[in-house]
C-alpha cells in the first residue's frame, strides 16, 4: 500500500540520515544522543534511552534519552545489578529483546519500567568486542505496544551502527592518545 510504503521510506531516509550523521561525530555523548533522537523519531516512541555496562557487566545511570514532553524523564535512573545480569543475559545472542507488556516483562526490571510508566519496551544490545556493552531501550508509555518486524529489524539496525560507530570513536580516542604520548 502507499501509507507502508511511505512509511518505509520515512525509516529509510531516517536510518541513512543518522549513518551519515554518525561519521561525522567525534565524542561517545554525541554518538549515543543522535542515536536516541533519531531512533524516538523514527518510530514514534514515547521514550529511548542508552544503558551502558561497565567491563564486569554493571550498568551506569542513564546518561542518553530522548522522550516526549508528557513522557517522565528516566536520566540518571539506574538499573539494580539483577535487572541488569538478567538484562545481558536476555541479549546474550545479539537479538532484540521485546515486552509488549513491559510492567512486568522489562529488562530494566519491573519496579524501574513501573515507575518510568512503561507500557511496552524494545531493548536493542549494541555489543563491541564481543561483549554487550550498552542496550538501547525503547518504550511506549501511553499504550501497549506490538513492534513490528520493520520497526524491530530498524532499531536493531541502528543499533549495530551505533555500536560500529562507538568502535569509530574509541580507535580515534586511541590513535590521539597514542600521538599525544609520541609527541
């Protein structure tokens, strides 16, 4: 039909626009704030956050969200250490993970999903090196939510750029580190 088609044209030009925009940034913050935006955007959702791990697995507070003005902010808010082993554990094999019924199915743990009025959640891991180091989180808090495939295979999309991306940024880091060393 026109309407799917425009549609994914709109996630099309949405996904390329960031890819582009992505090689263009140079620090972590804006890497992972051009993701959120863009991913809140594109498919409409009330809320994205990035949770990033640590090397032994534990998460950092939220630092990265883009949300609607009605929607509760999540920055700062952290995950409990079970929530989040349960979390790496759900993507250890690198796949979405989706909560069409996120009060008592999300991977943030259901008292936090509660309190930051989730109705329905998508949890994209972005892994580097081999290892889940950050997850994306998408929610939905004015209604139950079924993802689609299309939505789910772009999020997923643009979280495997994200993480390639981050890789970028981290071999730059590394390369300046190692000149200003060498000079």
């Amino acid at each position: 039909s026109t309407d799917a088609r425009g549609n994914r044209l709109k996630v099309e030009s949405a996904y390329l626009g960031l890819s582009e925009a992505l090689q263009r940034l140079r620090s972590r913050g804006e890497v992972m704030g051009a993701a959120v935006e863009v991913l809140g955007h594109a498919l409409g959702v009330s809320r994205a956050i990035v949770v990033e791990f640590n090397e032994e697995g534990q998460p950092a507070p939220i630092s990265h969200e883009y949300r609607l003005p009605a929607v509760k902010s999540a920055m700062g808010a952290a995950l409990e250490a079970s929530a989040a082993n349960r979390a790496l554990e759900a993507v250890a094999t690198g796949e979405p993970y989706e909560a069409a019924d996120a009060p008592n199915q999300s991977l943030l743990g259901n008292e936090l999903a509660r309190s930051l009025d989730a109705q329905s959640e998508l949890a994209i891991p972005l892994r580097l090196e081999g290892k889940t180091r950050a997850m994306i989180f998408l929610h939905q808090c004015d209604r139950p939510r079924q993802w689609l495939n299309d939505e789910i295979e772009f999020a997923d999309r643009v979280g495997r750029q994200l993480a390639l991306s981050l890789s970028n940024v981290k071999a730059i880091d590394s390369a300046a580190q190692g000149a200003r060393t060498a000079a």
